[in-house]
C-alpha cells in the first residue's frame, strides 16, 4: 500500500474504511478526536454559526449567509488543526459524523459530555449505561 500524501495524509487514526456496527459504535471514535474542550466549544460555536447562516439565505441576505458558511467550516476545521495539529476525521462516515457532531455540541452545552469523557476513559461508552 502506497502511503498518502497532501492534506489528508497522517489525518487519520483509524483507517478511513473502518467498519462500525452502528452509530453507538463510532460515538467513541468520533468522541476520540474531540476530547479538548477547545475543540468541542468550537464545534458548537460552528453549529451557532451554522445555523445563523441559515437564517440569513431565509432572509434573502447571501452575502452574510456566504460569510457564516466560511465561519462554520473554519471553526470546525481550523480548530482541530491548532489544537490537535490534525485534520477533523469522519472516519468514512459522514452522516453518523454530522450526527455526532450534533449530539457533541448538544452534550457541551448541557455539560452532559463530560460523562462521555469519563466512560471513554473507562472503555465503554456513557450511552450504553443509561
């Protein structure tokens, strides 16, 4: 196998074909790379970003809509580069991804992350004990 090269290469822990079971099952893997809280709170920034963005273009104001579009992507993006010194990873699976991107700023912000943090630690999951 041939190593990669450009932006992607070294990005990713897991191999971008990873199989998972099911959503449960990459949680822990997409919670792995947003264990800063840096990282986390700028996820949800993004997600505010996100949805401003889609307020403007109901509006009819595109240009604003165009400029919260960049913010949301950067925040995401930009934020595991300067923090982690990599790029943000879906492991193949980007609606799971975009469900746990939810479920990690709806969790953030009710501080219900935390106990996700600490089953990870543990080796399990916080959702397989509730």
């Amino acid at each position: 196998m041939r190593p990669r090269r450009g932006y992607h290469a070294g990005m990713h822990d897991e191999p971008r074909d990873a199989s998972f079971q099911d959503f449960e099952a990459f949680w822990p893997h997409f919670l792995r790379s947003h264990q800063s809280p840096i990282v986390r709170w700028c996820h949800v920034a993004a997600l505010g970003c996100g949805i401003a963005a889609v307020s403007s273009v109901r509006r009819g104001r595109v240009g604003r809509a165009l400029l919260l579009g960049g913010a949301t992507a950067a925040l995401a993006v930009v934020s595991h580069v300067a923090v982690e010194g990599k790029g943000p990873e879906n492991l193949g699976r980007p609606l799971w991804a975009g469900r746990a991107f939810l479920r990690l700023c709806m969790r953030t912000i009710s501080g219900r992350i935390h106990a996700d943090l600490e089953a990870l630690e543990a080796g399990s999951t916080a959702s397989e004990h509730r």
